[in-house]
C-alpha cells in the first residue's frame, strides 16, 4: 500500500513556503514542532491535525467549498521561532496555533491588535477561559485548571486527600507551571502537602536528582505536568525506583503511547488525565484512510494513527473546522476572516449529535462555548496504561467550575490591569 509514504521534504518545504507564499483558500496556519526536545509528542499531534484538513480538502473541497490551506511554521517549541512565526502569518491567516504556553503568551497581546484569534486547544493560560477579558484567546475544550481539578477529584474518589502529600512533577516552563495557583488553593481547602519539583529542559532526560526527592519526600502521589523528553525520563525513573505506578497520573500531554512502550508492562497501572480518547473503528478512521493514506498524503504510520495524541490531532483540527463552518452559516459567505473565525469559534455545540454526523462519537466529550466562555469546560476521563494502550479507567469527570470560575476572573482581571490599557469585550454579557 503506498498510503505511509514519508512526505518529509515535501512538508520541510510546505513549512517553509508556508509563511511567504500567498495563501490559497482558508489560511489557517499552524505553528508545529516536528524538532526539537518535545518532537516526539508534537509529531503525531502534527500529524492528526494535518491528515484531518487533508481529509476534508479531498472529501468535501474544504469546508462550505474552500479549501484550507493548512501550512506549517516549524518553531521547534521556540518561543522566539514562535513569534517570527506569528509574525510572519498573521497577514493573511484566520486563526494563529502557537501550541506552546510561552508562545501563547508572547501573541497574547499581539492579538489584540492584530485581530485575530488564537486557538490553543487543551493549553495555553487557563485565565483565556474568561471570554470577556481574553477577547481573541480560545482554549476550548478544557484548561490546565480544568485539568488539574479533575485528577484532584480521581484522587479524592481513591480516599480522603487530607493529610497526604503530593508531588508535582512538572517542567520547569510557563507550561509546567501553569496548574500551580489552583493546586495550592486546593491544597489549603482540603489539607495536603504539595511538593512542587521543577525539571529544567536540560534535565528532561536525566531526572535522577528529582526522583532521589521524590524517594525522601515518599509522597501519596506524583502529579506529572510533563511534554516531550520529560515523560520517557520521568516514567522510566518511576519504573527503576519502583514508584508505585497505580499512584502516578499525568495531564493529558504526559499520556503519550510512545512514551509508556518504552517500559511497557512496567509502566502498567499509570495514568493520564485526557479531553480525547482513541477508536480506531470510528467513521472519520475510515475516511482518513481512503482519502489520505491510501493516496499516499500522510506523513504518519498504523501504529502511530491508532494512539491517543494523533486522534487528539484529529480532534483539534475538528474544532477549528467546526469554528469555520459556524462562522461561515452565520455570516453567509464561504471565504470567512478572523473577525469571522472569532464568532465562530464562540459559538461551537460540540454535541453528541453533531459528533455522531462527524463520525467521531466518543472521541471528544460535548461542549459548548460562548462570548464568556471560551473554554467549554467539557470533562475528561482518566485514562490508564494497561501494559500495552491506554483504556478509560474512569466515567467522565466534570471540572469544578465552582471553584475555578473565580479564579478565571481575578486572574483574567489581574492579568487586564498589569497590561493596561487592555481591550475587553464590553458587549458580552454572557
């Protein structure tokens, strides 16, 4: 079958025309990371995103009857190649996709002014939920605090939290540190000790320092906030020292396939928090391999195609279709701008219907987004490595909107007045 053949001169080419050429159709550039210290992980998601626009290119001739012209920038998790990536897209694209944290938060404000918006599916500054404030900034469909809320509950469901210590292993980097204001809330309201230990990017591979802590701390539990080289170097370290794996969850980028075969059997009984889930059987499998893989237009592999981050891919390119598509049933034309783009994206229903007409049930919880919500806060599930995949080790979980509302707001606020004058969206009222 000549569907996996490797395209990788072509897309080295594509990525760099990418931010000079003159778009054709819908120019919804994405700012990738296929080198570098965390390709392992951005590769499969590159891949998802990728084949899914391609997908809808060669089905339906795009989306409403254009094409997207989904280039890539490769920034290889630099902040600095970031924002030369943004800056040299930003003309002619409807949305920017920084992927990283530090990325996000450099074009933060550059959207304002720009406007355009950002989608930052799963990442970026949880405060973005804050529709209002955050005007042009999108993190549907959960935050880092959602995230974390939810591993907080799956431990509550395990026994009472209070008195216990956890550590939170995470990289040192915006990303790494980004569920700390919530988890030390939550540490003060329910009673545990929360160990926070930093890996430094030089230390990802090499984390021997970190676990002797973790040995003489003798948490409860480690929380992961890992991405990259860091979730090989921290899994392989809780195998050697014999961490009680069944007492190590991650977020939902340190629940990478590729990183737990590494230990395989051993590595079975940890867990990740995740706003996707994998099925190889679903419809949209099916379409992606008739009219991607098998004309030869995937840069991924069958192993790689049934894994959690590149169906993730899928899923977020998804979102960003069903922005589009909202937008352009809203304003009655194909060729949609960024002003356009932004409606859109407020106004997804992810619902189980409409994830059953894009054959994708069960991939992605429903969510809703609005003017003031530009999260979803749609739940995850708590995943758990069986020795070989990962299979759903619990319902749904839904966030502790709650609790993490007020924090959105005052940071979000806080956030507004350390940038002032910075813009709001007055005319939102809900």
């Amino acid at each position: 079958m000549k569907g996996f053949k490797t395209l990788a001169a072509a897309a080295a080419l594509g990525a760099l025309m990418g931010s000079t050429a003159l778009a054709e159709g819908l120019y919804a550039p994405n700012l990738a990371y296929r080198t570098g210290p965390f390709a392992a992980t951005g590769i499969p998601l590159m891949n998802g995103q990728a084949d899914y626009m391609t997908m809808l290119n060669a089905r339906d001739g795009g989306i409403g009857g254009v094409k997207i012209d989904f280039a890539e920038c490769e920034t290889g998790y630099s902040t600095e190649k970031g924002v030369e990536c943004y800056e040299k897209t930003k003309a002619q694209a409807i949305v920017t996709q920084p992927w990283s944290t530090g990325i996000t938060l450099q074009v933060l404000p550059k959207t304002n002014v720009d406007a355009i918006p950002i989608l930052a599916p799963g990442y970026g500054f949880s405060p973005m939920a804050d529709g209002k404030v955050f005007k042009w900034a999108f993190n549907t469909p959960l935050s880092y605090w959602d995230g974390a809320s939810i591993i907080l509950q799956y431990l509550q469901g395990m026994g009472d939290l209070n008195g216990k210590k956890i550590a939170f292993l995470h990289l040192d980097h915006p990303f790494g540190k980004e569920p700390l204001p919530f988890l030390e809330a939550k540490a003060k309201e329910q009673g545990f000790d929360l160990v926070p230990i930093p890996v430094g990017l030089k230390e990802m591979q090499n984390q021997s320092a970190q676990w002797l802590q973790i040995r003489r701390e003798r948490p409860d539990y480690v929380i992961m906030w890992g991405w990259g080289a860091m979730n090989a170097g921290a899994i392989t370290e809780a195998v050697k020292t014999k961490f009680p794996m069944e007492n190590m969850l991650g977020v939902w980028w340190s629940g990478h396939d590729a990183d737990l075969k590494i230990v395989g059997e051993g590595g079975k009984g940890y867990k990740s928090v995740s706003w996707s889930f994998p099925n190889p059987d679903a419809p949209i499998m099916a379409d992606v391999k008739k009219y991607v893989v098998d004309e030869g237009l995937t840069q991924s592999n069958p192993e790689e195609m049934e894994g959690v981050f590149y169906q993730r891919g899928l899923v977020i390119s998804m979102i960003l279709g069903e922005g589009i598509r909202a937008a352009q049933e809203h304003t009655g034309k194909a060729e949609i701008g960024p002003e356009d783009l932004r409606w859109g994206l407020e106004n997804l229903d992810i619902s189980e219907a409409r994830l059953e007409e894009l054959g994708m049930t069960g991939m992605v919880p429903p969510f809703k987004t609005t003017c003031a919500n530009h999260t979803g806060h749609s739940g995850g599930w708590i995943l758990e490595w069986d020795g070989e995949k990962f299979v759903k080790a619990s319902d749904l979980i839904m966030p502790e909107t709650a609790a993490i509302s007020p924090l959105e707001e005052a940071s979000a606020k806080e956030y507004a007045t350390a940038n002032a004058p910075w813009p709001e969206n007055d005319e939102c009222q809900m």
